[in-house]
C-alpha cells in the first residue's frame, strides 16, 4: 500500500488499514521492520483519506491514536499529529495559519525533511477543488 494508496478505493482502503491496525493492537509481527512497514502504510492510508474521503479519514485517524507507537518510530506519531491538522484544515475546523505554525514548529525541531514533505501535502490539500465526500 505504501505507493498506490491514491489507486485504492476509499472504503478497501479504510478496510485494509482497520486490518493491519487490529493486527499492530494484537501484535502478531515479529521484529520491529515489520511493525513499522505496517503502521507506515496505515498512515500512507491516512493521507490519501484525507483527500478522498475526510469523513473516513477521521474515523481512521481516531483508530490510530489508539495504537502505541514505539519511540524509535516517533516519525510516525509526529506525522500522525500534523495529518490530525492538515484533516482539520480540509474539513474547514481550523485556519491555515495553525497549519504553517506547526510546519514551521517541525523545521525548528531541525525536522525539515517532514516539513518539507508535508508543507508539499497541505499545498496539495489547499489547491484540491473536488467535494468532500
């Protein structure tokens, strides 16, 4: 799912991650690369919802701030966290201003390849015209 999630329909796509999550809750991977692959590719998910469909994408976001995410995986979290806001913004709950404080917070963490990265998503989320679903 990492590089096609953007070609899966927004239902298969929540249904795929539900599984993988309920999998990451009873922890049936067995090293750490595959725990990480698979959270990876839940947030992958995340970030294609959000554009095609917010109203699952919140309903995923919630189930992924139920799961722990282990430090040396915080990338995840931090992205996790500033998706939460680029949602926010595309649902219209919050301004662009917040979202721009936070990327900037990220590049005074020195965290510049994430700001970077989703600096490009907000600006993608700012120029999509279609409907909410």
């Amino acid at each position: 799912m990492i590089n096609t999630v953007f070609l899966y329909d927004s239902k298969e796509l929540y249904s795929i991650s539900i599984r993988i999550l309920k999998n990451l809750n009873s922890n049936t991977f067995n090293d750490f690369q595959e725990y990480y692959y698979a959270l990876s590719s839940v947030i992958n998910a995340l970030t294609a919802l959000i554009i095609k469909n917010p109203k699952l994408a919140s309903q995923l976001l919630t189930k992924i701030e139920k799961v722990s995410i282990p430090k040396p995986i915080s990338y995840l979290k931090i992205r996790t966290n500033v998706l939460k806001y680029l949602l926010d913004y595309r649902l219209g709950k919050t301004d662009e201003k917040l979202i721009s404080i936070k990327l900037e917070n990220l590049k005074w963490l020195g965290l510049t390849d994430i700001a970077k990265d989703l600096t490009f998503f907000f600006n993608r989320i700012k120029n999509d015209r279609s409907p909410l679903s």
